[in-house]
C-alpha cells in the first residue's frame, strides 16, 4: 500500500507567548514495514532540517521560537510505501536494549486489577501466545469509547473504566505485558482506515512487545490485530506521554487553543500521485 499523509498541528495563544520550544518526533524512518519515499516537516512555513537519533533510535528535532509568537502551526506530510509483515519490527543499529522497556511509568503500571488481568493472559505456549491472548482480551473487554478519558489517564483507571480509546488500551496492554515480564513499549503513528474519508482521520496509537528469536512485534488492541498495511509507524516510549510526537514548553504565556487535522490517504501503487493522473 501508498499512503499519503498530511498532519496538521496548530497552537493559537491568547495572548503573544514567550520562550516557545518544541520536541518534535514526526519523521517516521523506513523499515522491513515501511518505506518513506518523501517526508517534510516544517513550523510556521519553515522546514525543520536538523534531526537526530534519540536513545530509542527514532528521529527527533528541537524548535525554537525566536521571540513572543502568536500562533505555531506544524505540518508533517509525505508519501510511505508500507507492506504487511505481520506486525514484526526488524532490529535496527542503535536500537536500545529490550529490557528498558520492563520499566514501570505512572501512565503504564500495572495494579493488582492489571495484573491479574494479565495472568488471565499467561499461555503454556510461550510469551508470543501470550501476547496475542493479552491483546484479544484488551480488544474484547476495553471498550473503545471516546471523551471517557484524557491524555493524563493511567492504565489502571482506564482498566477500572473498561473503555477508553487507542492511548488506553495500548496503555492496558503495555502495563500487563511488562507485569509478565516481557518489555513492552508505546508507538505512535498513523492509520489508513478505508472506511473513513480522507479528511477525517486522526493520529493512531498501539504498542509492541519484545519477544526473543523474533524481536519487536505490533499488537494494535484497537483493531484487535498486529499492525498491518494500513499502520505507518511513527515514534516509540515508554508510554503515551514519552512517545508523543510533539511536546511543547513556554516561558511565558496565556491560554492556548490545540487544533489537529490529518488527511490520510491511499495512493495508486504505481508511483502516481492521484493529481497526476487527472492532469
């Protein structure tokens, strides 16, 4: 599958806001999964040119506003080639040792709820069965559910809820692997859903779990399957808060106003973008 995507991020300030900075994690790398055949960040019409390799081995960029700005707008956009490898991640150089992500955050640590849940999932087959019973019981018992919860929901009041959306059920998963002991960790990106318009898509979540013999695996409990064709990877962390793609700080400042806008959509495989061949 091509997919082109335009991500569309804005901050209005109430007032001219000082000391503006911000940590940007929107360049998605190419893999066994995925290939990026063009992609461009920029901030406030500007591109974001200077990138590096963080501890996870994903791409990351510092901006910073040159004096008291009133609005920043941050577009990521691009075309990626994806295939379905059903959900396994290749190692990449650099990639940080599995077990950093065995590590409790308070967005994704397991309670004695989680953690008996997890047992629930505890296969004689291994940790792979495991894993793929932990993900279709989260699927099936996590109910998806929009405006229950926020960006500050831990797992555990999110499992007490029983509903949540694609934060929250990574979020359950993670907890409850990690109280198995395996190392699990939080991935932001992108969904191409065909039964959705272009223009109402939204950023995706799930996590990937480290299975020896076979490395990183994608377990998206929203869909209740590995990450397939229509999933193109963006950042990894320890949780939601850690992988975020965009965090911002100001010094100085009034009440802001967050706007999103993501346009998703699948492109002709043949290379041709859909303007072309109307032209």
């Amino acid at each position: 599958m091509r997919i082109s995507i335009r991500h569309e991020t804005r901050y209005d300030y109430a007032e001219p806001a000082g000391g503006v900075v911000m940590r940007l994690r929107l360049k998605p790398a190419s893999s066994n999964a995925q290939t990026v055949e063009r992609w461009s960040v920029s901030v406030n019409g500007k591109p974001v040119e200077r990138w590096i390799l963080n501890g996870y081995g994903d791409a990351e960029a510092v901006w910073r506003a040159g004096s008291r700005i009133e609005a920043v707008t941050i577009v990521a956009e691009g075309d990626v080639r994806t295939v379905d490898a059903a959900g396994i991640l290749r190692p990449t150089d650099g990639a940080p040792r599995p077990a950093l992500f065995l590590r409790h955050t308070p967005l994704a640590e397991a309670d004695e709820a989680i953690g008996a849940f997890a047992e629930r999932a505890r296969s004689p087959n291994g940790p792979l069965a495991s894993l793929h019973l932990l993900k279709d019981l989260v699927h099936d018992e996590i109910v998806y559910r929009a405006g229950v919860t926020s960006m500050e929901t831990t797992a555990a009041d999110a499992f007490a809820l029983k509903a949540g959306v694609c934060q929250d059920q990574s979020q359950i998963f993670i907890a409850a692997a990690r109280s198995l002991g395996i190392p699990a960790r939080y991935v932001t990106g992108y969904l191409q859903d065909p039964e959705r318009p272009d223009d109402e898509h939204q950023g995706h979540a799930w996590a990937e779990a480290f299975v020896d013999g076979l490395g990183w695996i994608g377990f998206d409990c929203t869909l209740g399957r590995c990450p397939m064709d229509g999933h193109v990877r963006l950042a990894c962390g320890l949780d939601a808060a850690d992988a975020a793609p965009i965090r911002g700080v100001m010094l100085l400042g009034a009440e802001t106003q967050l706007s999103h806008d993501v346009q998703i959509e699948a492109l002709p495989l043949d290379g041709t973008s859909q303007a072309q061949t109307q032209q």
